[in-house]
C-alpha cells in the first residue's frame, strides 16, 4: 500500500504558497512609491528566499527515497515528456509576451534568452535536469562518504559561489563572464546544497527520521541562528538583494528543512487544503507570474494588496491547470497535477523502540 511522506507535501504546499508571495510582494512594492526598503514586506520575503530552493531539494530528496542510487528505465524520458514540454511551452509564452518577435530569428534570440539564459521562472526545471545527472554519476560514490562532512563542505561551496560573485567583478576571460551572468545562476555549483541534503536525507529517511528528536535543540538552535544571520547579512548591505541566490540562503534554507522536518515528527497530518496546493503546485509556480504580472494595486491597504495578489494568482493559475488537463494533452502546456488522495494513509510516526525499515514502494 502506498504511503504518504507528510513533509514533502507541507514543503511542496508551502514553498509555492511562498514563491506566490514573494512575487506578490514585489509587484505591491512596484507600484506602491510610499513603501521603503526594510519595511515588513522586504523581510517576508528575505524569509521566504528559501522556497526555490525548497522545490529543488524535494526532487533529489524523493529520487533518492524511490529508487536508491540507479534511477528507474526510462525516467529521464518521462521527465523529458512532463517537464521538459512545459518548460519549452511556457518559455514560448515569455518570449512571446516579452520580447514581441518579428521574426524567426527575433524569437530563437529571444527563445534562448528566456530558457538557456534564465530569464523566466521556469529556471528551476534547469536545475532539476542537472540534478537528475548528478544523481545518476555520484549518487553511487556520495553513499560511501560521510553525510555531515559533504552537507558541511556543499554549504560552504554554494554559499562561496554567491559570494564571490557578489563580492568581486567577472574575470574578462569567456568562463568567468558565463559563471557571473545570469546563466551562472541556474548552475548546479549554486545550488549543490539542496542536491545532497536531499540525496542524504532521502536515501536514510528511515533513520533520520527515527534519530531526528535527539538533536532538537541543535535544529532549533541552527534555526535561530540562521533567522539572526540573514538579518545580519541583509541590513549590513553585504548581500541586500532580493533572491534565492544570496550567500546566506543555503545555510539558511538547510535549517528551514531540517525544522520542516523536526515539527513533523511530532505533527504529521496533512489537511486536505496541503494536499490539494500540494498536487496543483507545480501548475501554480509555472502559471501565477502571468497573472500577477497584469494586476495593478488592488486596494491601498498594503497586507491586503499582497493577501488578494496571492490568493486571486493562486486560484487563477488552479483553474486553468485543471481546465487544461481536461485535456489529455494539457498537461504538456501548463504542468500536469498531482493524483494524490487525501484518504491514503499517512506513513507513520518512527520511534527508536520499533523497527524502521520500510520498502521502498510504500514510500510516496
């Protein structure tokens, strides 16, 4: 029978209930000239950069948990059909809607500039693509090394590839002005992170899970510590900018994870409003920038703007997901939604007093 993993649906639920925010909040700011930098706004989403990051963390995090280090026949070929024609899909409707081509040549500029380049949201599905290589030449090598020295040495890794392109000008030579421009950003180097806490994690769910309560206070204590150093890092104007790709956000997004992680162990229900969000997610962070991007100021109260901008981008992009895959093929257009029933059963709470093993098909 198959069992549900209540966390990835909280994580899926809430990353792209944040990254709906995030853009909410940008746009109110936009248009709103009497909000200034650091008002409350700027710190909900400083603390909600973890959310991308979250995204790309699940796909390694259920690889691993699924299929070990060898992932199944005809996996990329799937993931090609159900993310890949999206991801070209919807990139098609960018450069249409952005650049406005006049010609052929026009939109293959344009085409590249949107999907290679990362100018559109869809930038993450670029990573997912290195990740699933990643996983298929190093998973085999990453289970013989120590998972705390590896999750350590890529926090420190990705956290310096943000800073030293922060902190210093692109080398003149042709790697240095690709590793410093956008196409930089959607390297695996930047988010090297979230692939191996994911593999880790994924690969010794069971054992993690079961150990996970004898380092709550150092969970926790991790947490508080990263909320106080984001804040640090962005009002000291080391790194102010907006994004999830900012020095402090890998250490910052590993303890957001590992708190995900910790309150389920104690609460893993999952409601169906989760669920539902859960299996529409993906359609959701595809689709909401279009409509966020045409609405104007929906009321001078600035909470409520952002409140109505979310809920109205969230409901819009539900229904035209659902109305699409209607369609057997709507699914290659605007992302295909999850199955997943609300009345399956949870897998259960894990306790050091009981066997932990479970087989890898009764994993969600």
């Amino acid at each position: 029978m198959t069992r549900l993993i209540s966390e990835i649906f909280w994580m899926r639920a809430l990353a792209c209930i944040g990254i709906v925010v995030i853009h909410a909040i940008s746009l109110t700011i936009a248009h709103n000239p009497d909000l200034v930098k650091n008002q409350w706004p700027t710190y909900v989403q400083l603390y909600l950069m973890f959310c991308t990051p979250l995204f790309v963390f699940i796909t390694e995090f259920l690889n691993a948990n699924k299929y070990g280090d060898q992932l199944k026949k005809g996996f990329i070929r799937k993931r090609l059909l159900y993310l890949g024609i999206p991801y070209v899909m919807l990139n098609l409707f960018w450069t249409l809607d952005k650049y406005s081509p006049g010609s052929l040549m026009e939109l293959i500029d344009g085409f590249i500039m949107v999907s290679v380049r990362g100018y559109s949201v869809t930038y993450f599905i670029l990573i997912i693509f290195q990740f699933y290589i990643l996983h298929m030449i190093f998973a085999k090598y990453l289970r013989k090394l120590n998972p705390f020295a590896v999750i350590t040495a890529s926090i420190v890794l990705t956290s310096a590839f943000w800073g030293v392109r922060l902190m210093y000008p692109a080398p003149e030579h042709i790697l240095g002005q690709l590793l410093w421009a956008k196409e930089g950003q959607t390297l695996f180097i930047g988010w090297i992170t979230y692939f191996v806490l994911g593999y880790y994690i994924g690969i010794h769910y069971e054992a993690f899970k079961a150990n996970i309560r004898k380092y709550s206070w150092h969970i926790v204590g991790l947490f508080i510590f990263t909320l106080f150093f984001v804040l640090v890092i962005h009002n000291s104007g080391i790194n102010s900018a907006m994004g999830s790709k900012r020095l402090d956000t890998p250490i910052y997004t590993t303890a957001v994870i590992l708190m995900m992680f910790l309150v389920s162990s104690y609460y893993n229900y999952v409601p169906k409003f989760i669920m539902y969000i859960s299996n529409y997610s993906f359609s959701i962070y595809l689709l909401h920038l279009i409509f966020i991007n045409d609405m104007g100021m929906m009321t001078d109260i600035v909470f409520w703007d952002i409140t109505y901008k979310t809920i109205l981008a969230i409901c819009l992009s539900i229904f035209v997901a659902y109305v699409f895959n209607l369609h057997k093929y709507g699914k290659f257009f605007v992302g295909n939604i999850g199955k997943t029933r609300h009345d399956l059963p949870q897998a259960p709470n894990i306790n050091l007093d009981v066997d932990v093993g479970f087989k890898k098909d009764e994993m969600a």
